[in-house]
C-alpha cells in the first residue's frame, strides 16, 4: 500500500520559493552592507572674521594763510661830516652876572664826646635787644637736646590726647641763670607747668653784651 502526503500538510511544497527569497533577501542585505555610508554628527563651529571698524573722521579744509612778509628794514643813511667843522664853544660869550657869587666857608662844629654810662643806671633794667645776643653756653643744640631729655609728657595730657608748643618768656641775669619764666602761649592739662619746671634747672646761658 503507497502512502500519500496530504498537500496541505507538505513542508517541501513551497520549499523552492522560501528558498528563492531567502537568497534575494541575503544579496539585498550584502550589497547594502557595502553601500552603507555613515555620517557623524560634527559640530557647527561659526567663525566670526574680527572686522575692523572703520572710523570715518569729517577732517574740516584748513586754509593756510601764508605769513606776513617781513618789514622792509629802510637803510640807515650815514651822512659824512666835514672836516672843516670849527669848535662853536671857543667863540661862545658866557653871559655876565650883575651880583657875582662870594664863596662863604661853613664850619662844622666837632662832635661832642659820648656821655659815659654809669653801669649803676642800667643795672636793673630788661634789655630786650642787645648788641651781642644772649645764647646758651654749650650752644642751641645742646641746650634742646636737655629739654628734649628732661621733658616729661603730663598723663593728663596724654589722656586726653593734648598736643602743640608751649611758648615761655624768662630773662637772663648777669650769671647766665633763667629766672622770671612765664608762659605766653600754652596748651594747658599740665604741659605749661612742666615746661616752667624744665626751664628753672636748665643750663646757664651767655648772658647778653651792650655797649661792651
């Protein structure tokens, strides 16, 4: 007894068709391998050329004006005299006074000798100005650098921040001491007393000379 195959059920009925595009699908894909082009995405980068602005300036015509021409310098004209010029002073008539003038002689009377002055006259008084100025014994530098040394800064004025110059007045006896000290200009918080208590122990002085 032959067996027969149900066509409906038959695997290899449509085996050649299968086949046939399996192998169009294959080639298809082959060459398309092949033709494939890929493209990456590249960033836009812009360039911007830097362009230099051109600056358009309204430069006004100026009319030069050529300078003024120079003065004419006129030639001095040099006038020769002649040498038969005579002296118009030798024959010139001075004119006569009616009262001729005497000549007096003026006598000046000697100077009278100076008065000497006792020194008992000038024994107490002040002078503020003298022919030889006073001055300290040991100089001016010397004599600042003792105050600067021996002035003590009041706490009082340190306290409440006190600051300037303290100006004082003393005279100078024969003995070169300071005595008569007053202050004409202070500052106060205890810096005017402290400079009257500086000067009264400060070096003697070269008292100043009058009249020798």
């Amino acid at each position: 007894m032959e067996n027969k195959k149900n066509p409906s059920v038959d695997l290899n009925r449509k085996r050649g068709l299968f086949f046939t595009l399996g192998l169009i699908i294959t080639c298809t894909l082959v060459i398309s391998a092949f033709e494939w082009k890929t493209f990456t995405e590249q960033d836009q980068i812009e360039l911007t050329a830097e362009v230099e602005e051109e600056v358009f300036l309204d430069i006004p015509n100026t009319v030069h004006t050529p300078p003024p021409p120079p003065p004419k310098v006129q030639p001095i004209e040099v006038v020769e005299l002649p040498d038969d010029v005579e002296d118009t002073f030798d024959n010139f008539d001075f004119p006569e006074l009616d009262d001729p003038i005497e000549a007096t002689t003026v006598t000046i009377p000697k100077p009278k000798k100076p008065v000497p002055i006792k020194d008992e006259e000038i024994k107490d008084t002040i002078l503020l100005f003298t022919e030889f100025p006073a001055k300290p014994k040991n100089g001016y530098k010397a004599f600042y650098q003792y105050i600067a040394d021996h002035m003590q800064y009041p706490s009082t004025a340190r306290r409440m921040g006190v600051e300037g110059r303290v100006y004082l007045q003393f005279v100078i006896e024969k003995d070169g001491s300071l005595t008569d000290i007053k202050v004409i200009k202070g500052i106060g918080s205890g810096c005017d007393q402290e400079a009257i208590l500086v000067l009264k122990d400060a070096p003697k002085w070269t008292p100043g000379r009058q009249r020798g």
